[in-house]
C-alpha cells in the first residue's frame, strides 16, 4: 500500500508578533515600513506586505523570541528609519535589529 500523500507547504501566509502595545507597534513599524492596515482591533492588527501579512498581537508578557526575515526594497531606507527611532541594528554581518518587544527583524534585499 503506497504511503499516503503529504500535503506540500506552498508558501508563508502570515507571521504574528507579541507586542504590548497595538498603537505603540503601529507607530514603530510605520516608522520603518510602508504597509497597508487591512485590520485592527484592540488586541491585534494586520499588516499587509503584498500576498503575505503581519500581525500583531496584544500580549502582556511578550516572548521576545520570534525572529522574521522582511525582504525590503531598499535596505538604506530602513537603516536610516531605525536610526531615526534610536534603535540600533545587531553587529554582525546580517543587517538586523530587535524591536521594542524582543522580535528579531533581519532584512533582506535582493540588489
């Protein structure tokens, strides 16, 4: 008997992020990033990135240990953003940096 078919993974839909704060989140990655807001409620809000989103989901003892992979358009303009926001990228090779809540960030740019 033929071992039964596995369904295939076809992409990334979503990814959620502890934050705090939804406003606060809001204010943070609008700083650094241009999304469409398709939802937002008191406890969570959905960031739309083309055919994927993120949300952010309202928790009062955010884990701190999620980590995401954004590909962005243009590195420099992020660079720049976060300076602005006084947050400093990780040293290290990889362009990266941790949010207010703990979430790992690397940027990817495919120049």
């Amino acid at each position: 008997m033929p071992a039964p078919r596995k369904a295939r993974a076809l992409g990334l839909h979503h990814v959620a992020l502890d934050v705090d704060d939804i406003d606060r989140a809001l204010a943070f990655y609008g700083r650094l990033f241009e999304f469409t807001l398709l939802d937002k409620t008191d406890v969570s809000a959905f960031l739309d990135l083309s055919n994927q989103f993120i949300v952010l989901q309202k928790s009062p003892a955010p884990r701190s240990n999620c980590q995401i992979g954004l590909v962005v358009d243009d590195r420099t303009a992020v660079l720049r953003a976060l300076a602005d926001a006084g947050v400093t990228p990780v040293p290290g090779h990889l362009v990266h940096f941790v949010d207010p809540w703990g979430n790992r960030v690397r940027l990817i740019c495919y120049d």
